[in-house]
C-alpha cells in the first residue's frame, strides 16, 4: 500500500506528542469536568426545557433529545456512551427522547495517529516494529477508540484498535461527577420511585460496562471465550486475536462487507437460511449462559468474501446477567407462546422483584393483557419477542417492581439479534428457528440443576442439615425444660417511614421551641413594664419573638414543601 506509514523509531514528533498528551492529562481534573457539563448543559437550554411545561408534551420531549444529544456529542465519550445507555432504557424515558438520543454520534472525527501511536510505542513488546507496516487513516473512528489496517511483520494482515488518549481520565473525572448528581436525583425521587429504582446502581453498572470497554484485555478476553461458544456453529466465527495490551487490541482483519451491504446475489437462500439459523442459536446460546452482547446488529457483523462466514465484531459493550434471571426470561417465552397467561405471569414475578408499593393484581391484570397479543405473533409483527422482553420492563417500572442489573441492555441484545436474523432472512421466522433450539435450551437448565457442583452443595448441605440436627433439637429441649426458651424479634422500620418520623420529630420540636421563646417574650414585655430595666427586658423579647417568627415559618415551609412533592 504506497499511502501506508512505514514503522520506525520514535521522532521528534512523538517526542511532542507525548509531552502534550501529558500536559493535556494534568489539566483533566473533576472540578473543570464539571465546570465545562454545566456550561455546555446550560448553552443548549437542557435545563429550561427540563423545567419547562408545554402543551405539546411530546414535542418538548423531541426538543429535550435534540439537545441532550447535541450537548452529550459536545462533551465527549463519557456522555455519548451514556447518551447510548439511556436509549437502551424506554421504560423510564420517553419514546420521542429516546428517537433522538438513538441519532448519537459514535463515528467521530480521528484524532492524528501521531498521539495515537504513543499507545503503540509504549505498551507493545517490539513496539512499531511489529508492524511492516500500518495505515494512518483509520478504518473505523468512534467515540472510544480507533481502529487501523496494518501489516504484522510476519505478513499477515489484522486491524489494530486503539483506545483514544486522556479518555479513561476524562470517564473518571466524568462519573465521579454523576454519582454525586444521582445520588441528590435519588432524594428527590418520589417514595414509590426510590423502592424500584437505584440511580446509584445504574451509574455504576454504566461505569463498569464502559471501563471494560476501555480495557483491550477484558475485551480480547470476552472475544476468546465467545470462539469457544462458535466453534459449534459452522458459519460463524469470532476474530482471532492476536496481541493485546491495556490499551492495544491486533486481531484479524475480515475483508469484505458488513451484513447489511453485502451483493445481493453473494449468497444462495439455502446459505442465508444457514446462517440465519447459525447467528439465531448462536445467540439463545449465549443468552441462556447469561452473556449479552448489547449491539449485536448488521453493522457489527461481517461476511468473508473470501469464506463467506459471518464475523462477529466489535467485543466492547458486552457483559454478563446472572443465568437464572435468563433461564426465567426463556420460560416465560415458552409459557406465552402456548396462550399460558397465568403462568408467565408466575415466571414474570421471578425476574422481576415486587415493592411494597406494587399491586401484585394489577400487576399481573397488566401481564395477561400484554402476553395475550404474542401467542400467536411472527417476527414481522409489532409484538416480536425483543419488543415483549422491553414490554416486560416497561411493565414492571410502571408497577414499582425493582429490575435486575444488566437486563435492560440484555433485551437491547435479544431484540437487536432478533432484527438481525430477520434482516438475513426474512423468508424464514425467528421464532420458529428459536423453538427448534427448545430442547438444548432444556438441557442447558438441566445441567445447571443436576451438574457436579451443584450436587455436592446440595449433598454437604443436607449432611450438615443430619449431623447436627440431633444437637440442636436437645438444645432446644433443654431450653424448654429449664423455662429459658427466648425469640428475638427486631421490628425494622422502612427507610422512606425512617425518614417521614424524623421529619415529624424535627418540625414538632421546632414547633415546641417556637411557642416556648412566644410565650417567654410576652411574659418579658409584661415584667418590662414594672422594672427598672424595662429596655433590656424589651430588646430580649423582641429578639425571642422573631426567632419564634422564624422557626415558625420554618415548620410551615417544611409542611407546604412535603405536601407539594407528594401532590
């Protein structure tokens, strides 16, 4: 390739490179991080219109997208990767918001590779030597990393990703900031809100979703364990990886086109079927061992021209959901499409966790009346099974039920596979394709409840039940025989009840204090009259009745502003 850099030895320019970078990264602090998110906020109007009441809601809901993502674009990776987030979760906000949000910026402009191969110098063994040669144009330029063509010095061409500079910094100075915000977003919340939704949680389950995708080990990890899970699947295959550093992954290079661009005519429809079939139980596979892969849509897979597999890409936004929550999201699947309402319902309140503020009938009212209309549903209808997973959120977040870490970014997975197959084949059902995998997804189950370990657990813990029974029981009696049987019983009251009695507590003493000083003062200004120090007695009790005037008015702004959040 004549445009290709040719590798060699560090010059004056990466010299400078690296002294700016580490200039640059010195100035990275949380208070400028801050400093520049309320500015940009403040230029695009976010808060007037979060402020803002308008008779057209959904209206000020597009107008809100528009400037959220324009000022998350402005600020950088931290806020683009959030902005991607908050469009996975439809069951908090908005469906005109979250239209817009789904518009983000991830292509954006490539920083020069001179600051780029200062990752290169540094954390690879041999350097730029192990390269004949790379291509400074980048293949790929996203929010996160950058992605080159290049030579190994063995020949073989692979892709190198590189993670952008200052950009793990920028992510720590970022989220610091958020949690402090979401923790006072939290408080605010109404009661019913803080029982089913954890801000706190959900900044950090982003945090971590979005180091790991920072971090080229993690991601070269997760690609090695996912070609153990496609090796079964002939049509399929996962990059190889072959070098990776914290911020450096070298894997193969897939030349040909992405699944939404290939020649019409490339493949045969016996071929399509073939692979369709092949991504389709490639997916419940994972799904079902508790592995999501958040993006799995055309733009991430590749067909070989040269092999004609269908390559699965770009490993960063990937995570794992703990495989009895999966396991249950597949039961209810199969309850629903055999018209057992009632039991999908059982199933739904084993996924998600109910509040003291849920009304479990009309909870499951709500189910029964949404399943109903996927019984008999294909995949080219409204009612597919991505759109029945994210129902089932939206679903529960109305009725207070608290929803599993990672789930909603399972279903944004689930749906976007389901989207995929669809896109390759369209001649064929998604769902029929996922019931002919029905007896391994059985089996998977059944080796999850019957494998070794779990046996041993359950055979150590029934021994230990058995040996100590005997001991325990004379204990017991013993007790009973010398009249010294006692229970402990310790009443918990909840935290939001905590809070309303404290609130109680604070405005009746303040009450009690503010009738004590009224009373001492007009007992002064009685007494003033008939003493030598009438003054002095009269300066105390002005001074008592407007500190009463004013704990007052404390207490009856604490009332009007409790009653004006529960209205």
């Amino acid at each position: 390739m004549s445009s290709a850099l040719p590798v060699g030895r560090p010059d004056a320019d990466l010299t400078e490179a690296r002294r700016e970078l580490t200039k640059l990264r010195a100035g990275i602090t949380r208070g400028k991080r801050l400093r520049s998110t309320v500015q940009v906020m403040t230029k695009h109007g976010v808060g007037h219109l979060l402020t803002h009441k308008s008779k057209d809601e959904e209206q000020r809901e597009r107008q809100l997208g528009k400037r959220l993502r324009a000022a998350f674009e402005e600020l950088g990776p931290t806020f683009i990767k959030l902005g991607q987030v908050l469009m996975t979760r439809q069951e908090l906000l908005p469906d005109a918001l979250t239209a817009e949000l789904d518009q983000l910026l991830n292509e954006v402009p490539p920083l020069p590779f001179v600051y780029m191969s200062v990752y290169l110098e540094d954390e690879l063994p041999n350097a730029m030597s192990t390269f004949n040669w790379i291509h400074p144009t980048p293949i790929g330029s996203a929010s996160l990393a950058q992605v080159y063509q290049a030579e190994l010095a063995d020949g073989r061409l692979c892709a190198v990703k590189i993670v952008r500079p200052l950009v793990d910094k920028v992510f720590q100075a970022d989220i610091a900031n958020l949690r402090r915000l979401v923790k006072q977003i939290q408080r605010w919340l109404p009661p019913e809100m803080q029982a089913s939704l954890d801000l706190g949680a959900l900044v950090d389950d982003y945090f971590s979703s979005a180091m790991s995708e920072l971090d080229m080990k993690t991601e070269a990890q997760v690609m090695r364990q996912h070609q153990e899970i496609a090796d079964e699947f002939g049509t399929l295959r996962v990059p190889q990886v072959y070098e990776a550093t914290d911020h450096v992954l070298i894997m193969e290079y897939v030349d040909g086109w992405n699944l939404k661009e290939f020649p019409v005519d490339f493949f045969t429809f016996e071929e399509r079927l073939e692979r369709m079939t092949d991504l389709a139980h490639y997916y419940v596979k994972t799904f079902l061992d508790g592995f999501y892969h958040a993006d799995p849509h055309g733009a991430n897979i590749m067909v070989d021209r040269r092999t004609k597999e269908c390559v699965v890409l770009d490993w960063g936004m990937t995570g794992r959901m703990d495989a009895v929550h999966t396991e249950a999201i597949f039961r209810m699947l199969m309850h629903v499409r055999v018209n057992q309402g009632e039991d999908a319902a059982e199933v739904f309140l084993d996924l998600y966790q109910p509040t003291k503020y849920t009304n479990t009938v009309k909870l499951k009212d709500d189910l029964r009346s949404t399943l109903i209309h996927y019984v008999d549903s294909s995949q080219a209808s409204q009612y597919n099974w991505g759109n029945l997973t994210l129902t089932t959120i939206q679903i529960a977040v109305k009725n207070h039920c608290r929803v599993p870490g990672g789930l909603a970014l399972w279903a944004k997975g689930f749906s976007a596979a389901e989207g995929t197959a669809r896109w390759l084949c369209p001649e064929i059902s998604y769902h029929d394709l996922v019931e002919i995998y029905d007896v391994k997804i059985v089996r998977s189950w059944l080796s999850r409840r019957f494998n070794y370990r779990a046996n041993a657990s359950l055979l150590a813990e029934s021994a230990k039940l058995l040996t100590t029974a005997p001991r325990r029981i004379n204990k017991i009696l013993e007790l009973i025989a010398w009249n010294n049987l006692q229970v402990g019983v310790e009443g918990k009251l909840a935290e939001t009840t905590a809070r309303t009695l404290h609130r109680l507590v604070n405005r009746a003493s303040l009450a009690f204090l503010s009738g004590t000083l009224f009373v001492g003062s007009t007992m002064l200004f009685a007494f003033a009259s008939k003493t030598t120090h009438a003054g002095f007695l009269t300066a105390i009790g002005s001074t008592g009745l407007t500190a009463s005037a004013v704990l007052l008015l404390m207490v009856l702004f604490g009332a009007w502003r409790s009653r004006r959040a529960q209205g």
